[in-house]
C-alpha cells in the first residue's frame, strides 16, 4: 500500500444562507415570532446551537455580546450593530436567555435547531442554523472585515476555519471593493 494515494471526496459542507434564503425567510415569519427571534439572533450573532440557546443579557458588556464557545472555549465577541440591539430590545428582559421555550425554559442545542430547521423548511430555505453562521462571517467579509477580526467575532480556532466560511462571499463584491468600484 506504501505509495498509493487515494481521492478525498469533496465535502461540500453546510449551505450557506443566502440572501433570497434570508428574505424568505423574513416574509415567512414576522418579528415577534419565535422562529424569527431565532434566525435574527443566530443571524446578527453567528453563534453555533450550543451556544445560541444558552447567550441571554447577561453576555453583553458595553457595545459587545461576548460569550465562550461550548465547543472550543474560545470567547467570541460580537459587537452590538443596531439589528443586534433592536432583537435584542423584542426580548423579555427577565429570562435568563433570549430564546424561550413555549414552556419559558431555554432551549437544548438540539431542540433549537430542530424548531428552527422546521421554520427554514416551512420558508423554503435550505439552510440551517449553520448556514446562518458561515453567513454572519460572509456578512462582515463583505464589510471588509479582517480574517482576524471575524475570528474574534465568529470565536473561530484558527483563520483557516474563517477562509473556509467566507469562501461563499459575494466575489463581485469583493473584487469591486478591491477595485475601488462600489
């Protein structure tokens, strides 16, 4: 066997939400709706399902919403943009997370994306929650965010995990900011 190589099948990933993805889904579900709350938050946020049902009030300090990644202990901090802030305003102020449970209880990781792939689907949209988080990176990538600084907002380990979710960029965007052209 010294000597073969063998193919690596091309993972294509998770799909990325995409603009037409995102507008459906926010004529499907008006604000004020739980399953809008969920896709603005993990939109404005790019936090990961674990992380995303446990963040509440208590993760802002300043003009930052700053929380430690489940999965890798990292802090990511995301600044508070006015779509971030005007979410966050629609939420009870006593709950000790953003997103509730019909019962009142913060969601597990799994029950959170399961309610929010039902209320992708019931749009149209392929994409899931993690598909909102390569967004959130694709979003600051076309606002010309560093790769570092996307690391430090996404709580990204390495800057090849960023690469990798800002691929899906809008290429014309980025060579007509590159060109001076917008």
């Amino acid at each position: 066997m010294k000597g073969i190589e063998l193919d690596k099948p091309m993972i294509k990933g998770f799909a990325v939400a995409e603009s037409e993805d995102i507008k459906a889904l926010q004529d499907r579900w008006a604000v004020g709706t739980r399953e809008r709350l969920i896709f603005d938050l993990a939109l404005y946020i790019g936090a990961a399902r674990a992380d995303l049902a446990k963040l509440g009030r208590k993760n802002i300090k300043g003009d930052l919403l700053i929380y430690e990644r489940q999965k890798s202990g990292v802090k990511a901090r995301v600044p508070l943009t006015p779509e971030l802030r005007a979410v966050i305003d629609r939420t009870p102020e006593i709950a000790t997370a953003f997103i509730l449970t019909e019962k009142g209880k913060p969601f597990k990781a799994e029950s959170l994306g399961n309610k929010f792939g039902d209320a992708a689907r019931s749009a149209g949209m392929d994409a899931r929650l993690r598909g909102l988080r390569k967004a959130f990176s694709v979003y600051w990538s076309e606002k010309e965010a560093t790769t570092h600084q996307i690391a430090a907002m996404a709580g990204h380990m390495s800057l090849s995990e960023v690469e990798r979710y800002t691929r899906a960029a809008d290429r014309e965007s980025m060579a007509k900011l590159l060109m001076g052209v917008v």
